[in-house]
C-alpha cells in the first residue's frame, strides 16, 4: 500500500495544496493542506447525493484552495485486504478524477474514524458535535498521515 500511494502521491509534484478524502456511504469528509504540506485541517463533510452533484461541491473546494491533488482514505479489511467498499471507493476515485482532472493517491485509512472518535470523546465532545466532526476529522487524520509520509520521504 505505501509504495502504490508514492508513486501515485509523484503525480501531486513536491508542493502544492491537497485536499484529504474520507468516502463514506452517507458522507464525504473533507480536509486540505496548504502548499507547504505541513499540517491538514478539517474543512467540511458533504452529505452525499448524486456524484456529479458532490465532484461540483468538490471542485469548488479545491479551486478555492488551487490542490493539485485528491488523496482518498482506502478502506481496507483489517487483513490488509481490499472488499467491496475499497472497490466502490476505486470506483468513485476514478470518477473524480475524470471530472476534477487532478490525480488522486490512496492511503490506508483502517481505523482512521475510531482514532478520531477516541479523541473527540477525550476532548470531551458531545455525541451530537462528534456526529457533526468525524467525517471532516477523519480526513484530515488521513491526509496528515499521508503528507507525513511526503514529507518524510522528501528529508530522505
């Protein structure tokens, strides 16, 4: 998974803003980095209709912040092994790639959403704020691992 993701992630260039993906059935996590890649923060989770109608919401977002590409949370089995909803995510990956016309990289995303939940519970987040915050947050948890790995592998 770590070198599908690096040589997807070369297509992103060594600079530029990302925008982190959380694809689930309901929703859409949304987080971003800036240029630098240093730190990604959550930025909104779209209830999800028609694609088309969420690649637009999408688009919007990274033009506002000029990404240059799409990281996606794959959700892999705990065995490390892809099942029907890693293939949707494909799936989908490859429609927005199609219609955003920006490269997109997969990170593994297992237990991205129960790290996030753990840590709103300690910050002592209600459930209904919780609800509202998981999405966006597990992107951001996604795309920081993944432009942690960037960074790591750029200072090599």
């Amino acid at each position: 998974m770590a070198m599908e993701f690096e040589q997807e992630a070369e297509a992103f260039g060594m600079s530029g803003a990302l925008l982190g993906l959380d694809l689930g059935e309901k929703t859409i996590g949304v987080a971003s980095c800036p240029p630098d890649r240093v730190v990604a923060t959550p930025v909104e989770t779209i209830r999800r209709g028609k694609l088309t109608k969420d690649a637009e919401r999408l688009a919007m977002l990274a033009a506002e912040r000029a990404a240059v590409g799409l990281v996606i949370g794959l959700p892999l089995n705990m065995s490390g092994e892809e099942g029907p909803r890693a293939q949707s995510t494909r799936a989908i990956a490859g429609h927005l790639r199609r219609l955003l016309s920006l490269p997109v990289a997969f990170w593994d995303e297992r237990l991205s959403t129960a790290a996030i939940e753990r840590d709103l519970i300690a910050l002592d987040v209600s459930r209904v704020r919780r609800a509202e915050q998981i999405d966006a947050s597990a992107a951001a948890f996604i795309l920081q691992g993944a432009i942690d790995r960037l960074r790591s592998r750029s200072a090599v």
